[in-house]
C-alpha cells in the first residue's frame, strides 16, 4: 500500500491505532483514507464513498506458512490449489 501512494506522489502517514468504526470515524472526518475491499461497500457509514483504483492496483501478496516436521495431506492439497489458480508452482516452497 506504502508504494501505491508512493506512486500516487504522496508519502501517507501512518496510523496504526485506526479500526473499524475508529478509521471510520476518522475518514468521515476528514482526516485520512482507508482501502478496503470491494465487498465492505455495503458496510460504509453513509457519508464515505468508496472509489475503485484504476489499474494497475497495488498488489498483495499472500504467504502461506506451515510445519515442515508435520505436513498434513491438507496443507499439500492447498498449495497445489494455489499453485493451479495462480502459476505459481515455482514459487511455492515444499517445506
């Protein structure tokens, strides 16, 4: 996100105390931005509209972590579906 107002030209401050209904309170207020999913629209106070990014979006990227001295057959199964849905069978590791 930091790089995405970077390359927006702005260097965002941070707030790490910010919520919930605290962020907000504090967007109705005037006094900042949040990004969220799309999905939360529905959940917004009814003063704070949210605006799609255009592309290219800030990306995110998503870890998975897990015990290499217990691999459940689960955790194999979920990797090969990440795997599948993403391309990214060279950057899973095998533990």
């Amino acid at each position: 996100m930091l790089d995405a107002c970077r390359g927006a030209g702005f260097e965002p401050v941070l707030d790490g105390t910010a919520s919930g209904t605290t962020a907000w309170a504090g967007i109705a207020a005037g006094r900042g931005i949040n990004l969220v999913v799309a999905s939360l629209a529905r959940q917004l106070p009814r003063n704070i509209t949210l605006v799609s990014l255009t592309p290219p979006g800030p990306s995110l990227t998503i870890e998975a972590v897990w015990r290499t001295d217990h691999r459940h057959p689960a955790t194999t199964h979920l990797l090969d579906v990440c795997a599948d849905l993403y391309g990214a069978e060279d950057r899973l590791a095998t533990g």
